[in-house]
C-alpha cells in the first residue's frame, strides 16, 4: 500500500489563500507543499526568515512542474518572519498576507514547541515558553484572523489547529505541552460553537507518531530514539506518512468538509486506544499461554 498517495484532485483548494504557521520544515511544510499542489496560495510563518525563504522558494520550485509553468505567474508560496507569541507580529504578518493576496481564507496553527523533562527540572522561564508558542501564539492567530474575518463579513473561512491525542488524556514529562495543546483543543470546540454564525469552522488535527528531523531530535536526542521505538506502540505497527498528515489537513481545509465543525480528528494508527484500554496489555501474553488460559477457564466452568 503507498502511505505516501496523494488524497484530493488537481486545483482543489485553487480558490483558497492558507497560512501556515511553522511552515518552515517538518509536518508544517508538508502540509504547505500539498497545499501548493492543489493550487492553494499559502503564507507561511516562523521565527527563522532565512529558513522561511530557502523553503518557500524550494517549495514553489517543486509544485511549479506539478502545476504547470502557466500557473506560475505571481507569488505562490510567501514566507514572512513572524513571533507568534506577540500579538502585533501577527497583525503585521496577517497585513501583509492581505496586501500580496488581497484576502486570507485559511489559517493554520501548526507553530509549536515541545521537550522531554521531569516537570520539577523545568524552569518556570520553560513552561513559559512551551505556553506561549503553543496556547498564545494559537490564541494571538485565531483571535486576529477571526476578529478581520467577521469585521469584513468574510464567510467560508476556517482555522484547524494541530493539537496532540494527550490533550485529552494528560501526559507526563510533557506537562507544558499537554497544558498547552489542551487549551488549543477547547478553544477550537467552543469557538467552533461560538463562531459559526459567521462562517467561520474551526477543527483540529490530533496527530500521533509522524517522525520529523528537527522535533523529534529534541524530543529525544542521541539514541532515545531506537529505545523508544514509537512503531512498537502502535496498533500498525508503523508511524506515520508525512503525506498522510497532508491529505487529512487539506480535506479538513477545503470545501469537502463544509459540514464539518467543531471536530478533533485522531490521526495516529490506534496509538492512544493502545494505551487508553485496560487490558490491552494482553496483547504481550504468547499464544500457548492463552491455550493455558482457555484450558484453566474451561476446567473451571465445567466443575
């Protein structure tokens, strides 16, 4: 099976201008170059302009030969150096946005940060940090983009956020992530509630296993990585397809899911059912052990 197949057809969000926070590499620029594939126009976002640059240029360089040299006239793939945790950043970004594309239609909050550690050995200087990329930087984009979207009456807007399968369950040693991401989860339903009377959806994306150089270095550096297979945790006893995160977040983004609000979708291979069930530590127990097991309840039935 090709895990990596493209989902959407051609010129499927052609009408749609997307910005993507933390569209510089890993699951966001994935995202951004499927984007860019179904003919969107997209923005994407970070701290680090240089590396914004080098990947929106390699980005249309790429989606150019799949959209052909007639369709490249203009800006398609537009970086723009922006701190998400302040708020007048992301006004200034999303001025800029409307002044090389004239409207926005989408946005994305993907911009987030994580680390591994005792929640006794973070700092409160750390905690902070996780907090305000992942709660604030959300909350500063979602406020914005909505707050310009019902003042111009624009309608058929949306935001998905990328939230985490422990938003719901808690995790620890990464207390600061889960806090945050929890936060971004309840602002997505109760303003999937709130603002829907002025067409504007909001959705999620709660991803599991997607292996990604930058992040998952950080999460768990030198050989954490082959201790801690995530594979093994996985009901499919495989991660997953960057592409596949893609194919998700562009249905999730286009018409197609027009009816679609208020909704956190797992994307994870099972992962957090695994750990979620009570006895689904059974699965580690051989089968001649459960022949011993049948046998010992049989004899037991039959007394």
């Amino acid at each position: 099976m090709n895990f990596s197949a493209k989902m959407l057809r051609d010129n499927a969000l052609s009408d749609k201008v997307i910005v993507v926070t933390g569209g510089g590499s890993g699951l966001g620029k994935a995202m951004t170059k499927y984007f860019l594939e179904l003919g969107a126009k997209v923005a994407i976002t970070s701290r680090d302009f240089e590396k914004l640059k080098i990947t929106a240029s390699e980005l249309e360089k790429e989606t150019g030969e799949t959209r052909g040299e007639a369709e490249l006239s203009g800006v398609k793939c537009l970086p723009i150096q922006c701190d998400v945790r302040h708020y007048d950043q992301v006004e200034a970004m999303l001025a800029e946005v409307l002044k090389t594309f004239g409207r926005v239609d989408v946005l994305l909050n993907n911009a987030a940060g994580n680390f591994i550690s005792p929640t006794e050995r973070l700092s409160a200087i750390a905690f902070d940090t996780i907090i305000d990329i992942v709660l604030k930087g959300s909350k500063n984009c979602t406020l914005a983009f909505g707050k310009h979207w019902i003042a111009e009456k624009q309608t058929n807007c949306n935001v998905l956020n990328i939230v985490t399968t422990y938003a719901w369950t808690g995790s620890g040693y990464v207390v600061p992530s889960a806090t945050a991401k929890a936060g971004v989860l309840a602002m997505t339903r109760s303003l999937a509630v709130e603002w829907a009377k002025y067409g504007i959806r909001m959705n999620a994306i709660a991803p599991g296993p997607f292996p990604t150089k930058g992040a998952w270095d950080r999460l768990l550096p030198g050989d954490l990585a082959e201790k801690f297979d995530m594979a093994k945790k996985v009901p499919l006893k495989r991660v997953g397809d960057h592409q596949e995160l893609a194919n998700l977040a562009a249905y999730l983004v286009s018409d197609f899911s027009a009816y679609i609000n208020g909704e956190v979708i797992v994307i994870d291979g099972g992962e957090w059912l695994q750990g979620a069930g009570q006895f689904n530590i059974l699965e580690k127990i051989p089968q001649e052990m459960w022949d011993m097991i049948e046998g010992m309840i049989k004899n037991k039935g039959s007394k």
